[in-house]
C-alpha cells in the first residue's frame, strides 16, 4: 500500500491537531518564554551596556508570565486573581492570536540576539551547550507560535470559551439585544 508524501503530512498535521496537543506546545512556549529570560540573565554583563538587556529580560519574564496564565485561564473555569490581573492589563495573553504574537516576537528577539552574540568577536566564552539550549528554545517558541496560530484558526467546540455567563440569548435575539433598553416595571395588580 503506497501513500503519498502530502497523505503522510495530512495524517500527522491531524493528529497533532488535538487541542490537548495544542495546550501543551502553547504552555512549551510559555515556559521556552521564561527559559529564555533566565538564559539572558545567566548572560548578563554587568555594565551600562547591560541595562538594555535587563529589560529585555523583564519584556521575556513578563510576557513569559503572562503567556502562561493566558494557557492556564483556558484550562479553568473559574480565573484566579493571577488571571484576572493578566485579563486586565496584559489582555494579549487570553486569546491564542495575542500568544502568537508574543511567541513570535519573543523568537524573533531570540534568534536575533543569538545571531548578534555568534557573530560577536567576544563571544568565544559561549559553550555549545548554552547554544544549544537557547536553539532548543527558539525552536519550542516557533512551535508555540504555530500552535496558537492554529488554535485561533479553529472554531471553538464548546460555544464562546470567552463568556463566562450564559445568558440564554440565541440566534434573532443575540443580534437585537441591547444593554440600553429601558427598564420597564412589572405591571400592578
């Protein structure tokens, strides 16, 4: 039984399509996010030219942050007082195209960084292991990206996971329903 090359990439790209599958690349992302905070500060350089690097850390540690509560709040039910800080003030992070965005800049940094310090005259001190976990990173945070591109792409199985109250509101209904309509009392008896 022959199967073709595109039949082979359909099946695998259909298994891996699983929203547990998902989830679990988005946390990889997050946790790649953090990872590669704390590799930056390892590489710190104590010095003026070391301040911008303090917050790009802080840019990776939060969003880091952020992207996790993000892929823990789809998970839940209920948001904890973490999420609901993250709802509030870092809104990106709840949904799976703010993610993406924060995956691939975060992968875009990186490999920058790490082009910039290869291509540096003064980087002989780097060992091949620090390289390989920074590639080992950027490589989970391209994955991460593709994850939550495509978890966006995908209808959502279980109504609006965004809603938190079901209000009983469908079809001709939900498009005519206004939050302005005047408050009318029961009539009296």
């Amino acid at each position: 039984m022959a199967t073709s090359p595109e039949g082979v990439f359909i099946a695998f790209v259909n298994a891996i399509a699983q929203p547990k599958y998902l989830r679990l690349a988005g946390m990889a992302g997050a946790c790649s996010m953090l990872s590669l905070a704390s590799l930056s500060l390892l590489d710190l350089q104590l010095s003026l030219r070391g301040l911008p690097c303090v917050s790009q850390i802080a840019l990776l540690l939060a969003g880091g942050l952020a992207c996790f509560q993000g892929q823990r709040s789809e998970q839940s039910q209920q948001l904890s007082w973490q999420e609901e800080v993250v709802r509030q003030h870092l809104g990106f992070a709840m949904v799976p195209a703010g993610r993406a965005v924060a995956y691939s800049l975060a992968l875009l940094h990186g490999a920058g960084v790490h082009a910039t310090k290869a291509s540096a005259a003064d980087d002989a001190g780097h060992s091949a292991f620090f390289s390989s976990l920074w590639a080992i990173c950027c490589t989970l945070l391209f994955v991460a990206t593709a994850a939550s591109l495509w978890s966006w792409r995908q209808p959502s199985s279980g109504g609006n996971p965004g809603c938190l109250i079901d209000v009983g509101i469908d079809g001709e209904d939900a498009r005519n329903f206004s939050y302005e309509r005047v408050y009318e009392p029961p009539p009296a008896y």
